[in-house]
C-alpha cells in the first residue's frame, strides 16, 4: 500500500498506554494526540482504545471529534494476543494507510504499513532489572514486532544504537525523535510552591527525585547518598509510584539512619510537579538505565540544578544543562551534591544552563518529525 503525492493519509494511533499508564509511555501517547493534529494538516487521524465501561477519555484531544476515535471493550482480546494472536487490529479498529503501536509491540495485523516506538532496550541489556513476566513477554515479542514494523521510532541515539545491535535491526528503518518535556513544566509562582510545602509537610529544604520506585532507578544508591551528606540539614524526597521489586528498595529507606528525613511520596498530581521541582535545592538522578529521561529536564525547566548519573542516553539528553557523575561511588555523589549546594553562583549558572537546554524539547518538534515518519512509511 502506497499513497500517491498529494493523497491524504489516513493514520490510527493506538492511546490505550494514554489511558492505562500516568507516566513514562503514557505521557508521550498523550503528548502525541494533543499535538498530532498541528503536524498532520489535512490528512486524518484516528485513535483507537479499549475501554470496557466506556468511561471516555480524560484528556484532550485536539481537532478530533468523536467520529475519529474508536474504542472497543476488549481486555480479553489483548489476552487473546498474546496467545492466539487473534484478532487482527485492523479488524477492531478500522483499515488505515499506517498505523502508530506506541507501547513496543506491534499486535495481529493484516494491512497497512506499521510504525512502532522502542522506548529503550533495558530489558535486554539488563535482564536482572526486569520484571519476569514482562521479560518474557517482551523477549518473545519484540523481535518479531521490529522484524516487521516499516519503521520503529525510539527517542534517543543512544536507543537507536541500543536496538540496531541487540536486535539486529537495519539502520535504515530506525529513527530517533527526541521526546518534548511537558509544556505545563515552568516554574511556579512562590505561593504555589508554599502551599505544596504546606499541604506535603515539607518544612525543611529538601533534594528530591522523581521516578518509578525500581532497580533500575538506584533509589537504594540514593538514600546511601543522602546519608553520607551530613553536612545537610535538610531532607530527601522521593515522588514516584511503587514499582517492579519496590519492598527492598522502601525497607532500605525505613532502615536508614536518616529515615526520618525521607519523605515518600507516592502520588503526586501531574499538575502538583512545577511545585515539587522548584521548591528542591537540588534534583538527583542517579538511573542506572535511560532512555531518555524525563524528570531531569523538568527539573530543569523548573529551574533546578541537576545532578545525574552518565547512564545510558543521559550524557547525550542533558548536555551541558545538568552535572554529570560517571562512577556510582556514594562519597563522590556527595560531595558533588554538597558542592553544589554550597557555591550559589555556579547553582545560578546550572539554573540558567539547564532552562535554556531543556526548552529545546518540545512535544511540538516530536510531533512533526512523527508525522514526516508516517508519510515516509507511506511511500
């Protein structure tokens, strides 16, 4: 199937990760639909989505009306394709030039071109960080969904270097588009930040990290890091929800000598974020495995200095805007840290290197060069 210049295209996105998931493929499947429809012009766009009690969408979708998204009450139909690998998608959702599988794998499918996004190979390259279950299915999946996508987006070079070698892919179908960070993400007015304090009982200045509470996100390292900063009269927060392996990493937290000056906060509204960045000293991310990498630049945007690990596509997505770590040495991670806290004309110059880097990722940029990937599978 091919579309002759000047034909319009007709694309369906799979949203069900929008619907299902808050962070990580979540938040870019909901940056694509609001931001789609400024990149596709005249040609069409379809969303398509499981929804059992048929509780609608909460958030926007711009330039769409309801003619354009389908939805279909069919858990045991994702069940049937892990194992039947039935039914078609295009059977549910409808027939269309290309279609976008923004969450890894590609389902059943009998026409049109596909476009899958690899987030990152971490369940590859660090097995041991996986969950089970997801492993497995993901190592007998993955494979045969780059095998046959006509292109697989992934969100950094360093991905895209990931996926060529270990899954053996052509380098030629293998694109990597830079994620936006979320345009609500800009510093708040002090009141807001004051209230935030208020209502979170953070009375104290406070390092904070943002992240799914997991191996590979090192929070265990972190606490050991924050410990060995005595010289800090303050605490540490932790924002993320609870993970694959959580209960060592919060057993490591409740048995800390300075447990009492952890904060876990396990929830924290999209909307709440501005407020939790700005109010930080510092942000630390010392990730043992990105693929891009979301928080740090947030922090950044809100006008925090980051310090951060070299792991993974962090080096190449923070730039010359965060201070970077190569060892996961703890009395190396704190003294930087103190350092940091200590010399307020370099925090300026972070603070100030960090909101001019992080805006050059905007979801707008990843929408058109997703579009421009669309049309290009679509000859």
């Amino acid at each position: 199937m091919s579309t002759q210049k000047g034909d319009l295209l007709n694309v369906c996105l799979d949203i069900q990760p929008a619907v299902a998931q808050r962070a990580g493929v979540g938040r870019y499947t909901r940056a694509l639909v609001e931001h789609l429809g400024e990149s596709r012009g005249a040609d069409r766009l379809r969303l398509f989505y499981f929804d059992f009690r048929r509780r609608g969408l909460a958030f926007a979708t711009p330039g769409l009306d309801q003619q354009a998204i389908r939805w279909c009450p069919g858990r045991l139909i994702q069940k049937s394709w892990k194992t039947l690998h039935w039914p078609p998608f295009d059977w549910l959702a409808g027939r269309a030039d290309v279609y976008h599988f923004p969450n890894f794998i590609i389902p059943p499918l009998t026409s049109g071109r596909t476009v899958v996004t690899v987030h990152d190979v971490s369940f590859l390259r660090y097995p041991a960080m996986a969950e089970a279950k997801n492993l497995a299915y993901l190592k007998a999946s993955i494979a045969d969904t780059v095998r046959r996508a006509s292109a697989v987006i992934t969100v950094s070079r360093f991905s895209a270097r990931e996926i060529i070698e270990l899954l053996r892919v052509d380098p030629a179908k293998v694109f990597s588009i830079p994620l936006g960070a979320a345009d609500h993400m800009c510093p708040p007015d002090p009141e807001a930040v004051a209230r935030l304090r208020r209502e979170r009982g953070l009375t104290r200045p406070y390092l904070l990290t943002v992240g799914t509470l997991e191996p590979r996100k090192n929070t265990a390292f972190l606490a050991g890091v924050f410990e060995a900063m005595t010289a800090f009269d303050g605490d540490l927060v932790i924002a993320g929800m609870r993970g694959w392996k959580y209960e060592p990493i919060m057993e490591r937290l409740r048995a800390s000598p300075r447990a009492g000056s952890i904060h876990y906060l396990e929830y924290v509204d999209d909307n709440e974020l501005p407020a939790l960045y700005a109010g930080a000293e510092l942000f630390l991310f010392p990730s043992i495995y990105e693929g891009f990498g979301f928080p740090p630049l947030e922090a950044m945007l809100c006008g925090v200095p980051v310090l951060a690990s070299t792991a993974g596509s962090l080096p190449e997505v923070l730039g010359e805007g965060a201070r970077l770590v190569a060892e996961f040495d703890v009395e190396r991670w704190a003294g930087e840290a103190l350092r940091l806290l200590a010399d307020s004309a370099t925090r300026r110059e972070m603070i100030e290197k960090g909101r001019a880097w992080a805006q050059r990722y905007t979801w707008r940029e990843t929408a058109r060069q997703t579009w421009a990937i669309y049309r290009k599978v679509a000859g």
